[in-house]
C-alpha cells in the first residue's frame, strides 16, 4: 500500500470495530490501513473524536472492501 496508490476510506468507526473490518478484509486479500486521529491527537495534546477511526484501502480495492463490510454488517 505504500507503492503511490491513492487511499480511499472505507469506514469510520471505533477502534474495535475498525480493527475487526481491517482483519476481515486482510483475509479477502485486501490491505488496509488504520488513520486514528484521536491517538495521534492525544499525544501532541490537541484531542480528537474517539469514534473516528478510519479504515483505507487502495482505490482500486475500495468497491470489493465495501462490499465486504456491507456483508459482515449484514451478520
């Protein structure tokens, strides 16, 4: 994922819940990434949204790891 390829978020939630949809989708076979403003907010002191964690993907894998997550929500 860092070969260039532009990031699309795919979802915004809790850690836990990110966390778990990331694992998902590294077993689908698509890589992902975790963009957690609050943790990195909180240790330069300027805070952040705790429930705000966001989930990216490769552009070209953001219709398939949508997909994926829709079906895991649907369970």
């Amino acid at each position: 994922m860092t070969d260039g390829s532009e990031l699309t978020c795919v979802f915004i939630g809790s850690i836990i819940d990110v966390q778990y949809y990331k694992e998902r989708l590294e077993e689908a076979g698509i890589a992902s990434l975790l963009k957690d403003d609050f943790s990195s907010g909180t240790i330069v002191g300027i805070g952040g949204v705790p429930d705000s964690v966001e989930l990216l993907v490769a552009d070209e894998d953001a219709e398939k790891a949508r997909m994926c997550i829709e079906e895991l929500q649907k369970e």
